[in-house]
C-alpha cells in the first residue's frame, strides 16, 4: 500500500468520523427540543439548559433565518439536522475526489499530451456539473445568486442554465433549467469523450 493511499485511507476515515459526530450532536439537539416541545422533558431542566445553552449560537441565526422565510422557528433542529448532513456529505465526498485528483496526477505524469487533455475536459465537465449542483440546491434554499460566494457559481453556469430557461419555464417554485442543463452537459461530454478523444 502507499504511502498517498494509507493517508488517502486515514482522511477518509477521519472526515467519516467527524461528519458523524457532528450529526450526531445534531442529532440530539433535535430529540431533545422533540422531547420538550412533547412535554416529555421539562425546559428547566438540566439536560435541556446545557442543550441549549451549547446549541444557541448555531440555532438563533437558523431560527431569524427561518422566522423572516415565514417558517416555524421551533424547526430550526430539524434544519440542523439536514445541514449537518448535507455538509458531512460535502466534506467526505470533498475528502474524496482531493485524493483522487492527487492520484490522477500522479497517475499523469508520464502521459500523452492526449491523455491530459481528456482528463482536464473531464474536469471541466465536471466542476461545471458541481456548480450546477450547488445553483440547483441554493435555489430550493432560497440564497440569493447576487450572493458574494455564489457569483462564480452563477458565471460558470449562465451561459448554459439562461438559454435553457428561455426554453423550459419554472414550474411553480421550481426551477427545472439545471436539471435540463445537467442532462445536456452529460451528453455533450460522452459526446466529446467518444468522438474527439476516441
């Protein structure tokens, strides 16, 4: 075994573990106001108090998050819960493709100038349909595209999700021109894989 795979291995297994300890903790953030909101635990007492004495400064901004959307603030463990999740996702599977792209360059470094460029166009492709994955999900979340972070986000994918739009209209709350668009990137790139890099 390597020495990049044994790394590659203890990463994976670290961000594992703290993705799941983190949603854990989440995790009973959201019992424990279940159980208060069911009459099963008192507010009072010890168990609640440091539950939400160590949980307030992340559930507070969620709760006015949540207020000003016209939800219900009480849900604000519940959305922990899915954040959490969604983000122990994101840093696996982050952790993940890091390792893979290091062991596609080394993997690399002796190959054809024909090689390199399939590899760079398959990443293109493929942080174009990362970003078409995070346009997608910040729309269901309702996070602005004049967003700061998400302006790169909207860039790479205008020239794709616009003409798309012009096309197929929003349905209700959603937005269907990212899933179109993904659709379309994935067979312009088994189309560019089998005809130019054949």
């Amino acid at each position: 075994m390597s020495r990049l795979s044994e790394v590659a291995a203890i990463a994976d297994l670290a961000t594992r573990a703290v993705a799941l300890g983190v949603a854990a903790v989440a995790a009973t953030i959201a019992a424990t106001h279940w159980a208060i909101r069911q009459k099963y635990l008192s507010p009072f007492g010890p168990w609640p108090r440091t539950v939400r004495s160590l949980a307030d400064p992340f559930l507070r901004p969620l709760e006015r998050r949540i207020a000003r959307r016209g939800g219900n603030p009480q849900d604000a463990s519940l959305w922990l819960v899915g954040i959490t999740v969604v983000l122990g996702l994101l840093l696996v599977n982050g952790v993940r493709w890091g390792f893979d792209l290091a062991y596609a360059v080394g993997s690399l470094a002796d190959a054809s100038p024909r090689t390199w460029a399939r590899v760079v166009v398959g990443w293109i492709f493929s942080l174009l349909i990362l970003a078409l994955f995070v346009r997608f999900i910040s729309g269901w979340l309702g996070i602005s595209p004049y967003a700061r972070w998400m302006r790169p986000v909207v860039i790479a994918t205008d020239w794709l999700v616009i003409p798309i739009r012009r096309i197929v209209p929003p349905v209700g709350l959603f937005d269907l021109s990212p899933v179109v668009a993904y659709l379309v990137l994935v067979l312009l790139q088994a189309f560019v894989d089998r005809v130019i890099f054949r």
